[in-house]
C-alpha cells in the first residue's frame, strides 16, 4: 500500500469546499450513496413503516382533514425526522467504511464492506444504537402504535430527544469514523491502548467550537435539501398527475425518501470533515507521506513492526488501517483540484505535495 496515493487531493479545506468535495464524491462513488447506505438504512426504513404507517393510514380514512388529522400529521413528521436523524450513524457505516477504503483503494468491493462492518457490530450497536439513543427511540414508539396522540410524548419528546442527539452529536460528530475506520475498542485493561474514549477526547477536544458551528450549519442545510426534496417530488408528480395533494403516497414514500436521501449526502460530509480535522490537528498529509516513504524505503512489515512498538510504548496517534490495493496520487500541478482523475497521465509518477503550515 503506497499511503500517498489518494483518490482526493489531502489537504484542509472550509465547510464550502467540504459540501463541493462530497457531491464529487457521490458522483465518482455512487455504490456508496445508493448500495451501501442503503443497504445499512433498509433495516431502519421497514421498522420506521412499521412504527408509524398506522398514522398516515388514519389521516387517509378520515373523509375530511380536521384537527385530529392535522395532530396526526405533525406527530408522523415529527418521529420519523426523530428515527432518520438517529439512525443515520448505523445506517451509514457501510457507506463510511466503503468510502474510507475507496480514498486509498480504486476498487472497494461491497462483499468486503459488509464482512468488515459486521464484525464491528457490538461496538456499533452499542454507542451508536444504545447510548446514542436510536434503539430506545424505537422501542418507545412500539408502545406507541395505534394510540391517541399525547402532548408531552408525541409533540415535546421528539424535540427534546432531537436537542439532546445535538449536543452529544456536535461535541462527538466523529464517533462512527473512529469505530468503523481507526477500530477503537471501546475499553482495554491495557493503559497504552488508545480506546474509543481516549481516541474521541483526542481529536474533538481542540476543534470543539469549530466543530458546533459546522454541526449547526449542516443541520441547517439539511433541512433545507430534505424540503427541497420533498415537494421536488411533490411537483414531479402534480405535474404529471395533477394531484399536488399530500396523500399517503406523500407521507408514506417521499417523506422518508426524502430524510434518507439528505441522511446520505449527510454522511459523506461527515467523513471528509473527520479527514478535514485529522489533517488540521495531525498534519495528516505529512503523517501519509513519511509513512509511504518509509514503507518504500524499508518495507511494509518494517513499519508494521514500528507501529506495534509504538503502540506498546503508549502512542497517542492511531494507525491507518491496512489496506490491500494502491491506487493513482494525484498530480502535482493540480493541487486546487478536489478529485483526481483516475485517467491522469502523470498520477502515478508524481508524489502527492505536502504543504507544512504553522
């Protein structure tokens, strides 16, 4: 593996070119975007249906749309957001381990990502599913099939349960990448291994307020996509049927289509905005070029050793994780661009350009 050989020029970019570099991401790696997320979130689809459809079926019996319906509709919209924003970190781990590979590999496979993620499984379920609260979420609306609404659990509980996902969520955002990619055991009788606690305080310590605006940003900015998506399909079909009303094809399928697809893109910036603060904290550039370097010079099984010996000693940096396959560097003249063609003529003669800054 040569580790200064990406498919996205390493460098730190602003917010702005984070959101420009993930939609060129889901345009060269589409399998991440529609196979892997959504084989993780199909899971999680089909429980949401289940939990909720009794809602929708309800306002589409009722002759008229009176109180009770309205009452309905808000109570759908507002836990199904709930159960989408909680469950998208699990829903995404195939897609951020596909895509995390796909950096250094041309040719990630979907066998692969599955074999790899399901192993880490218990550890997924656990801090993102149990602490993170999406499994309670969903066992409390199982108790909540076919009932009356209720004005603290069904109109106040989401939001609070939406306020406290954000504070954990934009002090933490980073939880999934570590599990999924750096594979931090959550605890270890070992002092000098470096667990999912350790690793998190590390990394999200220092950006702490950068990170918090990021997050309300983006949380901003999906809301606005998920409208757009939504009544982007609306208008597809009124024009085409002349039916611009919201039905139960509306609530059913494009309310979720439309959380699940901006849960998506949600993702991919997440993962290049961790591989944004490794660069800013751990001058993560320099960290891949000396590390390629060293295994050109002396071998994998060298630095292999190196890193276990580091490790030992009581390293604070996690290694990145091995990886079969090399793929092209992109060009030294063309530093601004955020992707690298695979059919670049010089990809694989140049070194990647590595930048120290102060």
């Amino acid at each position: 593996m040569q580790l200064d050989r990406t498919h996205i020029a390493i460098r730190v970019r602003s917010l702005s070119e984070i959101g420009d570099l993930a939609l060129l991401m889901i345009r060269r790696y589409p399998v991440a975007v529609t196979r892997a997320f959504f084989a993780g979130a199909l899971p999680w689809i089909v429980i949401n249906a289940v939990l909720l459809s009794f809602l929708p079926l309800r306002i589409a019996a009722d002759e008229f749309f009176t109180d009770d319906s309205a009452s309905d509709l808000i109570r759908y919209v507002s836990w199904m957001m709930v159960l989408v924003v909680l469950q998208t970190p699990l829903a995404g781990a195939f897609s951020t381990y596909y895509l995390g590979q796909a950096v250094f590999e041309q040719k990630p496979t979907l066998r692969h990502t599955f074999a790899e993620v399901w192993k880490l499984r218990w550890p997924l379920l656990w801090v993102l599913g149990v602490k993170r609260l999406a499994i309670p979420t969903t066992l409390l609306l199982i108790f909540r099939i076919g009932t009356d609404a209720d004005v603290f659990i069904d109109f106040m509980l989401p939001w609070l349960i939406v306020i406290l996902a954000a504070v954990v969520r934009s002090n933490r955002p980073f939880v999934p990448e570590m599990i999924v990619l750096e594979r931090c055991p959550l605890r270890s009788k070992s002092q000098h291994v470096i667990t999912l606690s350790r690793r998190s305080k590390g990394l999200h310590t220092p950006m702490a307020s950068e990170l918090g605006g990021r997050f309300l940003t983006v949380a901003g900015t999906s809301f606005v996509l998920v409208c757009s998506v939504y009544y982007s399909l609306i208008w597809v079909r009124g024009i085409a049927t002349s039916n611009w009303s919201t039905d139960l094809l509306a609530m059913m399928v494009f309310i979720p289509l439309a959380l699940w697809t901006v849960a998506a893109f949600s993702v991919v910036v997440r993962l290049l905005g961790y591989l944004d603060a490794r660069i800013r904290l751990e001058g993560w550039e320099v960290e891949l070029a000396i590390r390629a370097e060293a295994i050109r010079q002396f071998g994998e099984d060298a630095m292999n050793a190196q890193a276990a010996s580091s490790r030992r000693s009581g390293s604070s940096q996690p290694s990145t994780p091995d990886k079969p396959a090399a793929s092209p560097t992109p060009a030294a003249d063309t530093e601004e661009a955020l992707l690298v063609s695979d059919n670049e003529p010089e990809a694989n003669e140049t070194a990647i350009e590595v930048q120290v800054r102060p």
